[in-house]
C-alpha cells in the first residue's frame, strides 16, 4: 500500500508539469496566479517537493481540473473520458486524453478575435501533430508563414518557435497530438493478403 501511495506522489510532478506546459503558462505566471513561489513550483514539478492539499488546491484551480485529475485518483469504473474545456483568450481546449507523460491529445477550437493579436511564436520540447477539422488555421512555423483549411495536417518538433490563429475572422476547430521530444507518428500499412 505504501508503495502504491508513493507511486502516486512520484507522479504528481510531471503531471503538475504537463499541466502547465498545456496551458502555455511560465512558473512566475502561476505564482502570481497561485501565491505559491516559483521554487516551491519548481520542486514539486521536479519531485524535489511533496505535495500538500495546501499547494494542489490552487494549483487546481489555476489549471481549471478536479483536484482527482492532479494525482490521478483510482478510476471509479466509467471508462468515459470527461472532457472539461478550458477557455483561455479566444481559445477553447479540450484534452481527450488524461495521462500525462505520453502523447496527449485535444481537440482546440479559436474563437473570431485571436487573429487580431500580433503572432507570439513559442517554443518548447515536445513534436506536435495536428489536424484542421473545420476553419483555416494560420500556423507560423519558424519562417513559413502558412494557411490549413480542413482536412490538412502539419508536424513539427516543437523547439522549432511556432504560432496558431484564426486565418480570417471565423472560428478554427483543430485536433492536437503532443508527445516527447523525439517521438513522432508513425504509420504502417501492409497490402493484404491474398
């Protein structure tokens, strides 16, 4: 049972880190959200910290999830997934996926406005795959400055500094698989048989 226990904690970091590498926040932007210092933060991502109730309450509340979702509580026998959209600045994400660690998956959708914004190319580990479902996403990659309409799909290593938005004033709905640095889709197909 203790080692289960422990298990548990060793987990919380990273899951505290994939959180808020989603939300594209720094550390000194969830202090200042949260009032808990950038160190402390930093320990606890990193596992050099235990975490407390007193430090996960606001941290849960920062990243808008259930208090369960941040040391992934024993699963209660739904095998439903419950997406709980996060809106942030134009921009509505969705995780369809709930461990952190491998590839993620979100469905995001860019509200009318986003593309009124001057372009704030980011970088960080990580390969991203995405696929436009409904809207033209403009995507700034590095220099290529390009247009997806529905249908399309970009991969990218995510050091490489990159930008979404809207290509014009209607909303863009995108799927989004993030993984590790270095891991990449790959697809395999045989011929059948005869």
């Amino acid at each position: 049972m203790e080692d289960e226990f422990n298990t548990v904690l060793e987990e919380v970091g990273p899951r505290l880190r994939t959180l808020r590498q989603r939300s594209g926040m720094t550390l000194a932007t969830l202090s200042e959200t949260t009032g808990i210092t950038v160190s402390t933060l930093s320990r606890l991502e990193s596992g050099h910290r235990r975490p407390t109730l007193e430090l996960l309450l606001p941290l849960a509340k920062a990243y808008d999830v259930p208090l369960d979702e941040l040391v992934n509580a024993p699963s209660t026998g739904d095998p439903r997934v419950y997406m709980r959209p996060v809106h942030r600045d134009h921009m509505t994400v969705i995780p369809l996926t709930r461990k952190p660690g491998g590839l993620q998956a979100f469905k995001q959708i860019l509200h009318p406005g986003n593309n009124d914004r001057e372009p704030d190319l980011r970088s960080h580990e990580g390969y991203h795959w995405l696929y436009v479902l409904n809207g033209r996403l403009r995507l700034i990659l590095g220099e290529h400055d390009l247009v997806l309409p529905p249908g399309e799909v970009a991969e990218f290593d995510t050091h490489l500094p990159h930008w979404f938005g809207n290509a014009d004033d209607q909303p863009v709905e995108y799927l989004s698989i993030l993984g590790p640095q270095g891991e990449r889709f790959h697809i395999r197909a045989r011929p059948r048989g005869n």
